[in-house]
C-alpha cells in the first residue's frame, strides 16, 4: 500500500508523564446551566531538545451525576481553542466534559514546532517531523489528561474539530482505541485531488515546493486522511460544505465511501469552509447521546434509484424516519452553479420521489437531504451522485435551430445571401480576417489554462469560477457574464464590420485578467506564485496583436 499509519506508538501517548500545571478554574452560568472552566498546561512531547507543553481548557458541567462522557476538541489550522468555546459550550450542557486544546505553536501552546508551510510538509526525517503529528499527538495527549479526570468515564471518549482539527479527528480515531466515536468538521481526504483542483489547501505547501516532489509525496504518505478513513472502526459522523475552498467535493465523496465503519453525513448545501452550518450541532448532540447515552440512532436518508424521463431525472429515495421530509440538493454542470433544493413528495410508507428538470443538457450532481419534522433543520444526508442528462428540451433546441435553418433557406434566400457575404467579406479581407481571430482567440484564452499556480496546478477562468465563486458571491453569473459579452461584442463585430466592438472585447478581457492575477499575487503574497497561464497570456497580450495587425496595414 501506498499509505503509511504504522508509526504512532500510542501506548508511549498513554504512559508518559503529563506534568500537568493548573492556572485558573471558574464557574460560569449559561441560561441555566453552569460550568466549570479549568485552564491547564500538560507536557506533550520533547522535540529536538523542546518540551512542548499544550495548553487546554477543560469544561465540566455541573449538576450532573459522574463520570460522564467526553469529548477532545481541536481548533483548525491558525486558530486556537477559543475559536470551539461556543461549539463546546453546547455540547457540555447537554452533560458532556469537553477538553479543548491550543495546537503547538498555537494559542498559549508553546511555540514549537512551527505552524509555517515547511514545518507542516516537513517528513525529513521521518513523519515526525511534520507539524501535523506533534498536533495529532498533543491531541492523544489531550485523551490522556481526560482519563486522570475524575468525573470522565473513560470508556465514552470522542473526538471533533474543525478543519486541521477535523483531519487530526480522522487520524486520531483512527489509530487511538481509545476514541470511541469521532464528529470531523470540514475535512476529508483525496489531497491530491484537492491540490490539483486549485483549492486554498495548496497555500499549506511552500511555494517553491512542486506537487510532485518527494516531501508532498512522503507527507500524503503519512497525513492523507484516506488512508486513516478507510481504517476506522468506530461511529463516524462527518460535516461538510458543498463550497468547501479547501476540501473538494470528490474528495469528501471518496472518504465518506471508504470509511467501513458505522457512519453518516451531513453535507451543507450552498455552504462554505469558515464556520458551522446550522443544524450541525443539534446533529452532533444527537449522535453523541445515541454512541454514549443510549439514545435514538440518527436516521438515514438513501437514494433508491435514478430514472430519465423526457424532461429530466426522476430520483427515488427513502427515509428511515417516520413524518420526515427530503429533499434533493442538486446542480448542473455549469461552472459555478449554486446548489437548488426541491422537496421529494412521499410516495408510500417513507418512500419519496422528486423529477429535476436541468435547464440544459449535461452534468447534474445531487445528493438527499432529511429535514427533522421538529427543527424544521436538515438532520443528515446521503452520498453526492453525478450524472449524465440529455433533456428534451435541448433535443427541441437542436431541432428548432435545424428548422430554422431550412426555413432561412427556402424562404429567406436574402438572410442567407447576406450572411455569406459576411463571410466572404471577411474572408477577402485579411485585416478582418485577423481581427476576426484575435478576438475569438482572446475570449478562448479564458478556458485554458488561464491562470498559473507555480509548482502547483493551473485553472481555467471557469474553473476558478466553479471554485472559488461561493466565496466571492459570484455565482452562478461570473461563469454566464463572460460569454454574454463575447457574444454581443462579436456579433455586433461581425455583423457590423465596425471594429470598436472586437477592440472592446478584447481590451476588456485582457484588462480583467491582468487586473485579476495582479490582486491575486498580491493576496497570496509568500504563500503562492500565481502567474498568467497559456490562455491568460493569449488574453493578455491580444491587444497587442491586434495592434501589430493594424501597423501592418498600415506600412501597406
């Protein structure tokens, strides 16, 4: 196998010593609960002649009949404990204790190993000379301070987090036995499907480091969450965003599927990387009382079947829980589209049905959703599907334009005549004939590749619309806007022959896409090298060649 998980020794993350420091211990009131907070430092590890110490904040809820279950919680990447304090607050009052830690060099936590790039792909050595295991690491330190509480039962321990702490979630449940249930937040696996794509998670690698190098290829060996999701043998419960700008959509397909064990999803429609979806907690609660307290097991959502119809794409689903709606999330194949939500109609005994009806032919994605009757809140969702549409309504499109086409030759002979003059004309007249293709080559510049991430990949426009469109509240028209212009410029262009409408043209994209990667380098300043690609180059420089173009008629 590619992967390799064999080198935690989780038997020294149990038994060595923890030194543990007591700073501050309060009471605060939540409506009427009440907690106790406890600040603490406990000792890690000792790396090249360091000792770590992290720094945790333990929450225990009073009023409650002891031991109770607990639950680790690590923040994400660049962030601190504080950032889950609100997220552990709810769950603590539900009558949970919660450990909450700084990573290393994160928060209070001493300020070693570094967080940087380098540190994080750092597998010299080995992999524990990545900042990924010493943040695994502290985290079964962390299990290893809960079980010297008093008032924590040991045998009902779980871990979640967002992000950086969601892939550790995965790692941790994976080979800490320990855990016996894991909530990972906005993380899954397939790195390289999520470098490739272009995602924020190539800003984790240094610059100048190539994605083919021997050091990213050593630490998808030790880290890729794929290959801990596909060794889990305990409760799963997975949170996600359609839009996730680190974490692709593939990619938290492929690790939902490997995962072997009793699992479920949530996956957050139109939602993104930074913060929690609403719902997600009350899922959380819900999970958790079923794996420790005995409680109702979440409910499943499934996709039966999928059917063409003339029209669309019928899908059929159930649902294991009695008065429920689902719902089915879906998107076309347009770059950028935003996720649409219809609701299924009950067919028989929790058995539902719903037809889509895509505005045109091609891809369509979708996954179910159930909705608690109660809340009013999706609950859990089932695994995203892809698949191929032809729609009548683009077959009566193709056929449409084809009588169009006979009735302009039978009874239009002065249209058709016209439209072959344009050509001609254009094709006698080198000058047009050249402008002609500078613009369409400009506005082809936009679907190759467009821009350049060095060492890393290249995107498309469109592709870099279909990833980051969410984010900048750009879809689904920063994918249309492009070809709408193109096309009235150039049909304007080439209907009128009147040069101003390709000049336009092609000026404006060639503005956009050097203003666009100018403000894009600024933004990733020593993090990323973002330069034009072959079709950001091409849409560039156009101008200047129509510029060239028009010096040489000129001389004629």
């Amino acid at each position: 196998s590619f992967y390799d998980t064999s080198f935690w020794n989780i038997t020294k993350a149990i038994n060595d010593p923890l030194n543990i420091t007591t700073i501050n211990s309060e009471i605060r009131s939540y409506d009427d609960a009440f907690i106790n907070f406890t600040d603490i430092f406990f000792f890690s590890e000792s790396y090249n002649n360091v000792d770590i110490y992290i720094f945790a904040e333990i929450l225990i809820p009073l009023n409650f009949s002891y031991p109770l279950p607990a639950i680790l919680i690590i923040h994400g990447y660049g962030g601190s404990h504080s950032s889950f304090v609100d997220f552990a607050v709810e769950i603590v009052k539900q009558g949970y204790i919660a450990i909450l830690i700084d990573a290393p060099d994160s928060g209070q936590s001493t300020p070693y190993p570094s967080k940087a790039p380098e540190s994080l792909i750092n597998t010299t050595n080995g992999p524990q000379d990545s900042y990924f295991y010493h943040v695994a690491w502290a985290g079964m330190r962390a299990i290893s301070v809960l079980e010297k509480i008093p008032q924590v039962d040991k045998d009902r321990i779980a871990v979640t987090g967002g992000s950086m702490g969601g892939i550790m979630s995965f790692i941790i449940g994976a080979v800490d036995p320990r855990v016996k249930a894991i909530v990972p937040i906005v993380a899954g696996g397939n790195f390289v499907d999520c470098f490739l794509s272009g995602t924020l998670a190539m800003a984790l690698t240094t610059p100048n480091t190539s994605l083919d190098s021997e050091k990213i290829t050593n630490f998808l060996r030790y880290f890729d969450v794929y290959a801990y999701a596909s060794k889990l043998k305990i409760p799963t419960l997975m949170l996600s965003s359609t839009n996730d700008e680190y974490f692709t959509l593939i990619g938290l397909n492929d690790t939902f599927a490997i995962i072997p064990s009793e699992k479920w999803w949530f996956l957050a429609p139109n939602w993104h990387h930074f913060s929690a979806y609403p719902g997600w907690i009350k899922t959380s609660i819900r999970f958790l009382d079923y794996i420790f307290k005995n409680g109702t097991p979440l409910p499943h959502v499934d996709i039966e079947s999928v059917s063409n119809t003339a029209f669309g794409i019928t899908v059929y689903g159930k649902s294991s829980l009695e008065n429920s709606n689902i719902w089915i999330v879906w998107r076309s194949g347009l770059p950028g589209d935003v996720w649409k939500l219809d609701r299924m109609t009950e067919c028989n005994n929790n058995h539902f049905s719903v037809t889509i009806v895509p505005t045109f032919s091609g891809k369509v994605t979708f996954y179910l959703a159930l909705e608690d009757p109660t809340t009013g809140l999706f609950i859990v969702t089932t695994h995203v599907k892809t698949i191929f549409v032809i729609t009548s309504q683009a077959l009566l499109a193709i056929v449409a334009l084809l009588i169009s086409l006979l009735g302009l030759i039978y009874f239009e002979k002065d249209v058709l005549s016209s439209f072959r003059n344009v050509l001609l004309y254009f094709s006698k007249k080198t000058n047009y004939y050249c402008t002609f293709g500078l613009t369409v080559l400009s506005f082809g510049g936009l679907w190759i590749d467009w821009i350049v991430f060095v060492n890393k990949t290249s995107l498309s426009f469109f592709t870099f619309v279909e990833r980051y469109g969410n984010t900048f509240k750009v879809n689904p028209w920063g994918s249309v806007l492009p070809v709408v212009i193109f096309s009235f410029l150039f049909l304007s262009y080439l209907f009128t022959k009147r040069k101003v409408f390709s000049y336009s043209l092609v000026i404006t994209f060639s503005l956009f896409t050097l203003v666009f990667v100018m403000l894009l380098r600024n933004i990733t300043t020593d993090v990323l090298i973002v330069i034009p690609g072959i079709g950001g180059f091409i849409t560039i420089l156009s101008p200047l060649f129509l510029v060239v173009n028009e010096l040489a008629i000129f001389r004629k």
